[in-house]
C-alpha cells in the first residue's frame, strides 16, 4: 500500500511539472504566436527531459545494481565522455545527423570494453572500487581527445562544448522519437530481466549455482544501460547526478520495496527531476536559459554530500 501511495505521488508531482513546463508564462492558447511555442518548441522540451531523465536514472540504477556501488553512473565509468567523444568525431567527419547516435553508442560500448579491461589488468578481478577508478581514468583520456578536436576544428566543433552541459533548448520532435524507440525497448528488456537480477544481488557464486549465466546477463544489463546512455548524450549532452543521487534515494527509502517496483520509481522520480530542472533553467535567470546539467549539478551535489556524510559505511 505504502508503494502505491508513494507512486501516486510521484506521478502527480510529475504531471505538475509537465503542466508548468508546458505552461508557464505562455500567454493565450488562442493565440497563433502561443501555439507554435507550446507545440514546436515547449512540448518537444518537455518530451525529451522527461524521457532522458528516465533513461539516465534507469542506467544510474542498473550500474549501481550490478556493481553493487552508490557511485556507479554512466558519469564516473566515463561512458558519458566516451559518448560525447563520439559524437564530436561524428561531426569533424561531416556525417549526418544518422550517424551521430550510432558513433555516440560504439564509443560508449568501447568505454565500457576499456574499463572492465583496465579493472582486470589491474585487479585481476572485479572489485568496483577498481572499476571507478578505472572510469574516471578512461573518461579523463576521451575529454582530453575531445579537447584536441575542438583545438583543431573550431569551426566545426563549437556546438561540441554545449555537449558538456547537457541541455533540451534544442529539442525537435525527431529526436524525442529515437530516444523514445530506444528507451522503450531497452527498458522493457531490462523489466522483463528483474528476476534474473535479482538472482545477481545473492552474489556470483549462488546465482550460479542456482543456473543464472553470471556473466552474460551482467554484460548484457551493462550493455543495454551504456546503450541506453549514449543514445541520450548523443542528443542532449552530458548530464551528470540524476542518474548516480536517485536510485542512492529510492534504495534508501524504499528498501521494502522488489527491483521491479524500484525501477518503476526511479524512472518516474528521475523524470520528474529532469523534467523540473529544465522548467527552473529556463525561468531562474529568464532570458538566459540555464542548462538542465548545471541545475541539478546545484541540487545534485548538496544531496550527494548528505547521503555519503550520513551513510558512511557505505563507502568503506
């Protein structure tokens, strides 16, 4: 009963917030101007938020499922820079708008190749405090390679930099489609495997022994969630936090709570958040519109203070 309450809940703050999304300030519906900004510019906006920060927490919550760590994201494994590399490679070759997810998602998947290599090089294992290090490496090298494209292709790569402070002022109908395509596939995937992970979370060697494939579903989850990210760096730039403090909040209240119902959660809180900090980026310092990445970076931050001084064990 407690779960459904608190779906109810959420569902209705995210309705609120899609409502003032679409909503705020925008005069007379009648009106020819009003109409074509709620349906060509606020709209879309609000689509893709809403559906990027559903795909980004939803990864944040697999990443941290698997590698049984609070700081696992799509940011610190570094996927997240492997995906804004490709898609900035995509543009110094000139290719079409096509091509530009499909570079994002074969560098993310190379990120990932990259990092569980270098975490069993060094480790000869799979310790994740070994993978995060490892992350932050491999993405720290994809930001400096992005670096010297932006050095040597200015006139291309100026929108580049926008990458880095993911944002929707940009959002066409056409984007919300793919990322949608993809979120929908890859979500359901990832529902219809809940009992798999579940069997995962009781620890390799008894899922194992009870015939779970260890490491196909781990690398197949882990595959789904990098595509799942590049799909959306790839429109809509880095954005960092939503997928890494969310899932740490719904864990720590909800621990009553199946895998499935937490997913559920976390995808309709991450899409709200996303969906509220892109309404407060574009009213806080109106006109100036404020990335959707620096607002919850202002809010993010703060929370994940709060969770890392109040659960400290957790970190050790």
């Amino acid at each position: 009963m407690k779960y459904y309450k608190t779906l109810i809940i959420w569902i209705s703050v995210l309705i609120i917030s899609i409502l003032l999304s679409l909503l705020w300030g925008i005069g007379d519906l009648n009106g020819l101007l009003s109409k074509t900004i709620l349906f060509q510019v606020r709209i879309p906006r609000a689509l893709e938020a809403l559906l990027a920060g559903v795909g980004l927490t939803l990864a944040g919550h697999m990443f941290q499922t698997l590698l049984n760590n609070p700081l696992a994201d799509s940011f610190t494994l570094g996927l997240a820079s492997g995906s804004t590399f490709g898609s900035g490679l995509a543009v110094v070759l000139g290719l079409s708008f096509f091509w530009l997810p499909l570079f994002s998602v074969i560098f993310s998947i190379t990120t990932l190749i990259l990092v569980i290599a270098l975490t069993t090089a060094m480790s000869r294992g799979y310790p994740v405090r070994t993978l995060i290090l490892s992350g932050i490496m491999i993405g720290a090298l994809f930001n400096a390679l992005l670096y010297v494209l932006i050095i040597f292709n200015q006139n291309k790569l100026n929108n580049i930099v926008n990458y880095m402070f993911g944002g929707f002022s940009s959002a066409e109908y056409n984007e919300v489609i793919y990322i949608g395509v993809v979120l929908v596939t890859g979500g359901l995937i990832l529902l219809c495997m809940v009992s798999k992970i579940k069997l995962l979370q009781l620890g390799n060697l008894r899922a194992q022994s009870l015939g779970l494939n260890v490491q196909s579903v781990t690398y197949g989850v882990l595959l789904i969630s990098s595509i799942l990210t590049a799909v959306i760096v790839a429109y809509v730039g880095v954005i960092g936090f939503v997928g890494m403090v969310i899932p740490q909040l719904v864990k720590r209240h909800s621990q009553n709570y199946d895998l499935g119902q937490q997913m559920i959660l976390n995808m309709i809180i991450g899409g709200t958040i996303m969906v509220l900090s892109d309404w407060l980026g574009s009213i806080i310092l109106d006109p100036f519109q404020v990335p959707a990445s620096i607002i919850l970076a202002l809010l993010g931050i703060p929370v994940l203070f709060y969770i890392m001084i109040s659960q400290p064990r957790m970190y050790e």
